[in-house]
C-alpha cells in the first residue's frame, strides 16, 4: 500500500473514532453509527492492503 493511501486511512480512523468518542454525550445511536463505520474503514483497509501484497 503507497503511503498516500495508508496516511489516508490512518486519518480518516483516526476522524471516525474521535467523531464516536465525540457523540458519546450526544447520542447514543449516533455513536455507534460512527464506531461500526470507523470498523469498516479499518477493516477496508486492511483488505486493500492484502489485495495489493497479493498483486
């Protein structure tokens, strides 16, 4: 995985997770939204990152 891509992600996990701890106080069901989200980001990336060693 090029480091543009793996910066982006580590951002964008990184955003996704503080916006969860952020909602917390706010909404319960907002937070969760934002938590199954972030696991789905990390979870992307870490298939584009098998994708890519395979090729």
């Amino acid at each position: 995985m090029s480091k543009g891509l793996s910066l982006w992600f580590s951002i964008s996990s990184i955003i996704l997770l503080t916006a969860a701890a952020i909602s917390i106080s706010y909404n319960a069901f907002i937070a969760i939204a934002f938590a199954i989200l972030s696991v789905f980001n990390i979870g992307w990336g870490f298939m584009i990152k098998a994708k890519k060693r395979r090729s």
